[in-house]
C-alpha cells in the first residue's frame, strides 16, 4: 500500500481516528510555558472542547463535565498525561479513562491529557491549573511514553530541558527569525551587517530562501542515532522529575498522586486480534515522525528497564506505580481486539485501562461504588 491507500485504510478500519487526525492538524494554538495544546471549543461526535483546550467528561451523574467551568467548591480528581489520558481512539467523550472512572467511583473525574505533551508539559499544565480546584481527591498521571518516544529525536535538538513534539519544527521557523532579524534596516546590530543589507543583499538572500525551502512538515526523522540506554535513562529520570513535582506540590494536602506507565502495543502482548494486525500494517504504511520513533522501544528488555526505573523511583517518593502493561497482559480483555495504533485504544480497550485504575489504585477507597 502506498501512503494514501494505507491511510484510507486506517479510517476504513477505525473510522473516528478521522476525526482526531483532524483535530490535531487543523492546528494547534500556541501557548506560554507549555509551547502548544489542542483546540478550544472543537465540537463534532467523537471529540470536544473547552474554552482552554481540555476535552470534556462524563460526570458521576451522566453530565459533561469541563475543566474550564468546573465548580471549584467541589472534590474533584484528575486524569493527567498525553494522548492515552486524551483518550485518542475512543468514539466519544464519555468513553475516556476519566469518563469511565467518573462512573466506577461516583465521583467527578476531569481530563487534562493534551496530545504530544511530555512529562514536562503535563507537569507545568498542571501548574497553571492547579488553582482551579479547592480540593483534589486523586491524580492519576498515566504516562511515560510520549517522553521515550520523543528522546529518540536528533540530538541537535536536545535542549538543557528535554526534546519535545515540535523540536525540529521549532528550530527551524526561530532560525528563520534569527536570520530576519540580520535582513532588519532599522536594527541594533552592527555597523558591518548594517552594510550587508543592501538591494543586492536582500534579492540575494530571498533567492538563497528559496532554493533552500525545505516544508518542515515533511522531514522524515527516525531514532537510529542515540543509545536506547542513554534514552531510557533520560527519559525515565524527566518522567519522574514531573510526578515527584506533582506530588510535591500536593504535599500539604490529602490528594493521592498515582503514577501508571502507558502501554504500549508490544509491551502488553505478542500476540494480536486480526482487526489488530491490520490496522498496524495500515498505520506502518502511512507513519508520522512519531511512529518511526518507536523503531527501538518495542523488546521486553527496554520495557523491563525502563519500568523498573520508574517503579523505584516512584517508590522512593510516596507515589504509588503501576505498569499498564503488566495488568493489561494478564487480563482477560488483552486477547480481545483493543488497540487501535500501537499507542491508542478503542473505547473497549479504555474501558479496561479505567477499570485496572480503579482495581489497582482506587477500589479500597471506593469499594462500595459501581
């Protein structure tokens, strides 16, 4: 299959992975602090919007709930992470981990998974809303992979902070400021590259411009490059510099701060359902920068190591972990077809990630609920 022929084979195959495929390349809108984050008030069937990007959830009472009017005289718990915690996959709103969870615990559970963030990301997201909630019950952060995953980028675009979902685009469009700036009349710079901007200069450069244009949508970026031992080692420690924020900063006050690695296709099980399969032959056929970063993350041993990590390193800080790919692999509905793409699940797929939350973290304190 060529590239069009597996896409359109994709959306035979799960037909609402259309619908966030467009709400992801629409555009995003450009933030402070945390670089990017999805549509506000996006509507259609599968997928909605508040007014601050944050997808809606189904309450305990079987009403939409959003982060932006939520009331904050109420309790409250949080779903935190990218785009498993969004829920990418699901046919609507009301299937996502925190809908699910809202109607095993009977109480309110709101979602603040962006799609491409990191640990970091998600962290500082958090931050910037904390203020929102008088009392939080339970966080549970369900993440790890879009930050291994994303390691796996040239190191010409490693920062002191970490490789992130637009690294290369944005170097390339602050470059191509930079180089503005030197093309300036009315400058600050010096006197030697004041002469350079004549007439001749600037067709020069716009001629140079062009024969140099390169769309940084269609750079074909893989993982090949870097250790996979430095990258889970780096990933695993930004991981855990976030949920131990997290919960720092929850330190004064009764929320639980749960940690969940995210799980990935081949780190749950081997053997996949037929409809499985196909989808992954037609997602292989037509992948993004983002699926060829997983090249090197599949084999059990950097599953082992980078879990383990994170297991002591959450233990080490009072956060109680789980790995995803443990409690899916020894479930019954692991047999059954749930993912959707090697990262994503349908809504039968969710409904058991929600239901091994709430068996795992959640069901001594609400074992009288659902």
């Amino acid at each position: 299959m060529d590239h069009n022929q597996a896409l359109k084979r994709v959306y035979e195959l799960t037909p609402q992975l259309r619908e966030y495929d467009e709400f992801m390349y629409l555009g995003v809108r450009w933030l402070p602090y945390v670089m990017f984050s999805q549509l506000s008030n996006y509507k259609s069937d599968v997928i909605n919007t508040d007014g601050l990007g944050f997808r809606l959830s189904l309450n305990e009472v079987g009403r939409f709930s959003s982060i932006e009017s939520f009331d904050n005289n109420n309790a409250v718990n949080l779903v935190i992470g990218g785009s498993t915690a969004l829920g990418t996959g699901t046919t609507s709103d009301s299937c996502t981990i925190a809908s699910v969870l809202s109607q095993l615990t009977g109480e309110t559970w709101l979602n603040l998974g962006v799609r491409g963030f990191n640990a970091y990301q998600e962290m500082i997201q958090f931050i910037m809303n904390k203020k929102r909630f008088s009392k939080i019950n339970h966080i549970v952060i369900i993440s790890g992979l879009n930050t291994l995953t994303l390691e796996g980028l040239p190191d010409e675009l490693r920062t002191e902070y970490g490789k992130y979902y637009y690294s290369y685009e944005f170097n390339h469009y602050m470059e191509l400021y930079n180089k503005d700036l030197l093309k300036k009349n009315l400058t600050y710079g010096s006197k030697s590259q004041a002469e350079k901007n004549n007439i001749l200069s600037s067709l020069k450069n716009k001629f140079n411009d062009w024969i140099n244009y390169e769309n940084p949508a269609e750079k074909i970026i893989e993982d090949g490059h870097i250790s996979i031992v430095d990258r889970v080692d780096i990933a695993a420690q930004q991981t855990l510099e976030a949920a131990i924020t997290i919960k720092q900063l929850m330190s004064n006050t009764d929320t639980n701060v749960h940690f969940t690695l995210q799980p990935l296709s081949r780190w749950c099980k081997s053997t996949f359902h037929k409809e499985e399969e196909d989808m992954f032959e037609a997602i292989d056929g037509c992948a993004n920068n983002f699926w060829r970063l997983f090249g090197s993350l599949c084999s059990t041993e950097v599953h082992s190591q980078y879990s383990n990590i994170l297991q002591q390193g959450c233990s080490d800080n009072g956060i109680e972990y789980s790995d995803m790919n443990h409690l899916l692999g020894e479930s019954q509905v692991c047999r059954d077809n749930i993912f959707v793409d090697h990262l994503h699940f349908n809504d039968h797929g969710y409904q058991e990630v929600a239901k091994l939350i709430h068996e795992n973290h959640l069901s001594k304190e609400y074992s009288n609920v659902a």
